[in-house]
C-alpha cells in the first residue's frame, strides 16, 4: 500500500473531526417549529455528510414518520423541544446500522421514562454523558484502525503481478468491515434482549 502511514491518520482525524459532537446547552432552550428543527439540524450535521449538498441529514417527512411511528414523541401544538432534539440527534446517528424497528425499541425506554421530565435524571443527562465518553474514545479508534493498516500493509507482499497494492487496500477495507460485522451482530443480540424483556416488562403489567 502506498498510503503514508501519517498521510492516513491525518486522513482519519479529519474525518473523525468531522464528526458533530452536538451538546445539549449547543440545542436551543426554546421550543422549535419544523423548519428551524430541520435548520438546525442541516446546519449542525451536513459536514458529516459523504456528499455534501446532496445528501439530506433529516427531511420533514422523515421526522413526521418518526412522530407517526412512535419513534419520537409527538409534537406540542406542532413545537419541538430540546428532548425532541436530542431523541432526532440519536435517531441520526442509529439509523446508519440500525433498522427503525431496533431504533423504537431502543429510545422507546428512554423516552418513556425521561422524555420532558425534570427529574435527576433527563434526556440532556443521558445524552451529554454518552457523548462526553463517544469523544474520550476517539483515540482509541484512531489507534485501532492505523493497527489494522499496518496488518493489511504485511499481506500480499509476494504478489508479483503489480497488484500488490490493489489487495493490501481491499484487506484494509475488509478488516475494517470485519470489525463492523462483529459489532452490528452484538447490537443487534442486545437490541433483541431489550425487545424481549419490554415485552416481558408489558406483559408482567398488564398481567
């Protein structure tokens, strides 16, 4: 592979810098209507978009079937608020890996217990404290993946045909995905956990 080794890193910093760690004080503390939500939210997130100026972070229809879906609490008198903002921000960051039904069942708790309370506990503390650690954790990855870019670079070195680079980028790119796969399975064994025992948790109620 002739990637620089330093070249990639620079390379994953900037993509990982890209990466919008929104805060709940950076949310507005005043209710919002549908387009300053999608406003916000375009302004916030389009910079972790792939294709910038094509690809759309959270369209109208999207938050409405969300709304219809039971995925976010409904709008008061058509007004979004903070909690709302927070719950569209996790659904954005879920909804590449997870499927809708997996995001419902995992927000659904959440939403239940501290959407709009002001208890010790609320949606700003959940979230501000899963980013905080998100963000401490970034070395970590850069440091994971630049390990499996050195695996990568040791293989098809015998290789004579020219092709040598072709197959050390594709190992590259499946060892990451590698991970990725490994990952995507656990979530999805823990998402059925939560499913089974909430449906278990309803049905101990309602007996």
């Amino acid at each position: 592979m002739t990637i620089d080794i330093n070249d990639l890193i620079k390379s994953i910093t900037e993509s990982l810098g890209r990466i919008e760690y929104i805060k709940s004080d950076d949310i507005p503390n005043i209710d919002l209507y549908m387009d300053q939500v999608t406003s916000f939210l375009e302004d916030r997130l389009k910079s972790t978009t792939r294709n910038k100026g094509e690809d759309k972070i959270l369209t109208k229809t999207m938050i409405n079937n969300y709304a219809k879906n039971d995925i976010l609490p409904p709008p008061a008198k058509k007004k979004y608020s903070k909690d709302h903002m927070i719950s569209l921000l996790l659904i954005y960051y879920l909804k590449y890996f997870l499927s809708i039904s997996d995001i419902e069942t995992i927000l659904k708790p959440l939403n239940e217990k501290y959407f709009g309370k002001d208890d010790e506990v609320t949606m700003a503390h959940v979230y501000d404290e899963l980013i905080e650690k998100e963000a401490k954790m970034l070395n970590g990855i850069i440091e994971d993946i630049t390990l499996k870019f050195d695996e990568a670079h040791t293989m098809y070195r015998d290789v004579k045909n020219g092709d040598e680079e072709t197959l050390q980028t594709f190992a590259f790119i499946t060892l990451l995905s590698q991970d990725v796969y490994i990952k995507k399975l656990l979530i999805e064994k823990l998402v059925d956990g939560c499913r089974d025992k909430y449906a278990r948790d309803e049905k101990g109620d309602k007996g």
